[in-house]
C-alpha cells in the first residue's frame, strides 16, 4: 500500500506541474487526477 501512495503522490506532483506549465488545461488535469485515483485506489481527495 505504502508503495502505491508514493507512485500515486509521484503522478500528481507531475500533472500539477504539467499544469502549471499549461502544457494541459484544469479539465484534463481532473479527468486525468481521477483516472489515477481509481488506478491507485485513492478514495479522497485531500488535496483540492
């Protein structure tokens, strides 16, 4: 489980500065931020 996390907080910190550089748009950047919360099995978003 341990390792999961740090894969899925590993993705994040990538597509937050995707879009950070605007290299996608905050649409894509939820759609894609769900995607990998099912993939990891996250079940909250303590984030926002």
């Amino acid at each position: 489980m341990g390792d999961q996390v740090l894969e899925y907080s590993i993705q994040l910190a990538m597509l937050r500065q995707l879009l950070s550089e605007k290299l996608i748009n905050k649409q894509e950047y939820f759609k894609i931020k769900k995607l990998l919360m099912e993939k990891y099995k996250i079940s909250s978003d303590l984030t926002c």
